[in-house]
C-alpha cells in the first residue's frame, strides 16, 4: 500500500487554526486521500476525503498539492474536542474489490485553553 | 440516528472459551469490515464483507471468523481465544464498495483473553 508520513505530534491553541501535514510522494493517480480522527476512548471518525481538488466540509478543509504528493488538513478553529489522533490515509482503488483503510501512526493533535 | 453498534464493549475471557462479539448497522450499507487495533501497530483489518452471504479475508484473519447472513449484522467469531487475541476491536460498515466514501465504526469492543 502507498505509505504516508504524518509528524508524530502537534500542539496548537483553542480558537487557533490548525495545518496537519500528510506526505505521499508514492501516490498514484488515482489513490483518494482521507483523514480519519479517533478521540480517546473511541472509534474512528470519518473527516474529509478527495482525489484531486481542495474539498471543504463541515469539520474541515482538505489542500492538495498540485502534484498530489503532500496534503494538509485545516481545522479553521481549534476546540478542545478536536484533541485527537489525526490519521492520513490513502485508499487504492484496486477496481471494485477490498475496500480497506491502512492506518498509520498518525499524528496526536493537543489543543491546549 | 445513524450508528454502527458493537456488543460487547468489554469482554475479559480464558482461552480457548469461544465467542462472539456483535456487529450491527442500521445504514442499510452493503460494506462491513472488522478491524483490530493494537498499540504500535495501528488498525489492521480481519474480515470484510461485500453484501450478504459475501466475506473475504482481510490482513490478519487467522483465529478468526465471520458471517454476513444479514446485510445489517456482521459477527465477528473467537472459535479458540487466545492471549494474542486481546486487542480492541472495531467494526466498520460504508455505503460505498470502492474507496470513494466514508467509513462509519462502531465504538469498539476491548477483548481479554487470560
């Protein structure tokens, strides 16, 4: 599976925005980039996804790089219950068959008051 | 409200006692997918289910099994638990076949094997 590389943690301050970077220079052509959340104590939380254009919904805003090999998620206003593991994820589209999210690592976002 | 249940949430068993945790969705979603998630080694997928009566493994499904004779339910089976069982467990299901959509999990079920 293509790989991404997350920072391991970030730090960022309540009513601030926030930019968690995603590298993927292995990515193909048509590989979706998604980002997943988990909270403590909880299952994965669906965020945002897109293939090739900026995507805009309402828990955040999804940046492509023009050549695809990176992404940044924005969070437009910290809350404290943003505080979470963020995970960047690429899903292959092997023509109809599994559809599996590898999660990686991820990157432990703190939202300090 | 749409939601994605599991039962147990917690589970403290001996090996080799057989069980089931429960997976149901009430999305009418012809995908499901367990996943068990381990410190440092992220969530890995067990089992996947296409439709009804449509299962295939995932990374990591040996000890385990599965059964999809209902598009809402989606068991996963221990026949013979054992400690490198003890994980916690999500379920997963989407709308979407292919890698275009959202998955919606379950809030997990923590599993001891003793």
């Amino acid at each position: 599976d293509a790989k991404t590389t997350q920072p391991n943690s970030m730090e960022s301050n309540e009513e601030e925005p926030v930019h968690l970077p995603c590298n993927h220079s292995t990515i193909s052509g048509t590989d979706y980039i998604h980002w997943y959340r988990q909270l403590p104590s909880q299952g994965p939380e669906y965020v945002i996804h897109g293939l090739t254009s900026n995507v805009n919904n309402r828990m955040a805003s999804l940046a492509i790089a023009e050549d695809r090999k990176s992404s940044t998620l924005i969070l437009h206003r910290a809350t404290l219950r943003d505080a979470a593991v963020y995970y960047c994820i690429l899903s292959i589209d092997s023509g109809g068959s599994n559809y599996k999210l590898t999660f990686g690592k991820g990157t432990l976002l703190t939202v300090n008051p | 409200e749409a939601q994605v249940t599991q039962n147990p949430r917690y589970l403290i068993t001996v090996t080799g006692k057989k069980l089931t945790v429960t997976c149901s969705q009430n999305m009418n979603h012809e995908y499901m997918s367990w996943y068990r998630q381990d410190p440092g080694l992220g969530l890995r997928q067990i089992y996947y289910s296409m439709n009804v009566e449509v299962t295939d493994k995932g990374d990591v499904p040996e000890g385990y099994k599965v059964s999809r004779k209902e598009k809402r339910n989606f068991p996963l089976i221990l026949e013979s638990p054992s400690p490198n069982q003890t994980s916690l467990y999500f379920c997963a299901s989407s709308r979407y076949r292919r890698l275009t959509g959202e998955q919606y999990f379950g809030p997990g079920t923590r599993l001891t094997v003793t």
